[in-house]
C-alpha cells in the first residue's frame, strides 16, 4: 500500500487547510496516510548562526525520517499575506537543510484554500513555481475559493469545483501507482 504524507501549511487548530486535506486524503483508496501537524514539530527560527551553533534540531531531523517514507505527498497551503504561512516557510526552511529534495521526486498534489474569493492562489502558484526546486514531482493544483461558502461538513458543495477536485486526486493517484518500487 502507498503511503502518503499529508501537511497543511497551518498550524491553527480549526485550519480549514486541514478540512481540505482530510476530505481530500478520503479520496483516495488503498494509500496509507501520515498526517503530519506542524504543531508536533516545534521549530527555533532558522538563521544561519543557529545552525552553525546548534546544527539541526531533533525535530527536523524526526520529520525529515517521516518524510523519507513517503511515497507522495498531498499539501494545502494557509495564505498569509500572499505567501507561506511563517509556520509552514520555516518548516521548509529547516527541512531543505536536511536534505534539498524536501519532496523526494516523489509525486505531489497541491492546494490551497483560504475565505476569499482567490482561494490563496497566490501561495499556490508560489509553491507550484518553487516546489519543483526542492524536488516534487507537482502532479495537478487545486485552489477552493471562499471556503465557507464551498465548503461543508459533508465536504465540497461546488459540483464543479468538488468534479475538479476528484479529476485532480484521481491523476495524483495513478501517479502513486505508477512509481516503480
Ligand atoms: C496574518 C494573516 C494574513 C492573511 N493573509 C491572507 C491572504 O493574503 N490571502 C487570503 O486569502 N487570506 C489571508 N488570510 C486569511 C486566511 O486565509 C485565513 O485565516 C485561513 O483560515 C487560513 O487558513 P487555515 O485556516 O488553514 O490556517 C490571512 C490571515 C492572517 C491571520
């Protein structure tokens, strides 16, 4: 069975990201999932003198072994003034430090979701430019605009956009399942 890890770029309890993902993630048949909640990884700052002075935390280093295993990856950005969630930038900032190829040219899904009309397309597209540099293999993005009107507890109400979604996670698990190993 595939394992996939999936990790909101969010560390609010009530994350919407993490809505997303969960109802994302139960779309998918036979994968194993590793949920990862960054509030389980308690990061310093990164700077470059910390690291000199301390090297890598034991943190990074246990997240980086997680990340290891994985055979894809599914992630939903937080949009906080246009970009990474500070949480989640320094998150990565850590983890590239361990070992550049974050995402392990491993096949990945991205997404975004935030209460505004632009879905937090502006993180997504950041990290649909960028993630491939740090090694993903970024199968399909998927933005979902004004959350808590798309959005309820049965999931997305959007027929067209809830038809884009299960399109997306189907291509993303074909990619799954066509790695060799
Ligand atoms: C400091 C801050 C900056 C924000 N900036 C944006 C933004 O640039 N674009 C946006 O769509 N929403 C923005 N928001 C609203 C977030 O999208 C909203 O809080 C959302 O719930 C965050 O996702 P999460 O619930 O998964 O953490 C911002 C919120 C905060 C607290």
């Amino acid at each position: 069975m595939k394992k996939i890890i999936t990790i909101a770029g969010s560390n609010s309890q009530n994350s919407i990201n993490k809505k997303l993902l969960s109802y994302t993630s139960d779309l998918l048949e036979h994968i194993e999932r590793i949920s990862i909640d960054l509030n389980d990884y308690v990061l310093p700052v990164y700077g470059v003198d910390f690291e000199d002075e301390n090297s890598i935390p034991t943190a990074v280093k246990r997240l980086n072994e997680v990340f290891d295993n994985a055979d894809g990856f599914i992630v939903a950005l937080a949009e906080h003034n246009g970009t990474y969630t500070a949480v989640f930038k320094n998150t990565l900032d850590w983890l590239s430090r361990a070992n550049i190829k974050v995402w392990r040219d491993k096949p990945t899904l991205l997404m975004a979701t935030s209460p505004g009309g632009r879905g937090g397309a502006t993180v997504l597209q950041a990290a649909v430019s960028y993630f491939p540099f740090l090694g993903a293999n970024v199968v399909a993005d998927f933005s979902l605009p004004s959350f808590f009107d798309n959005f309820s507890e049965d999931g997305i109400s959007n027929t067209d956009l809830k038809k884009e979604l299960i399109e997306k996670a189907q291509l993303f698990e074909q990619q799954l399942n066509n790695q060799f190993q």
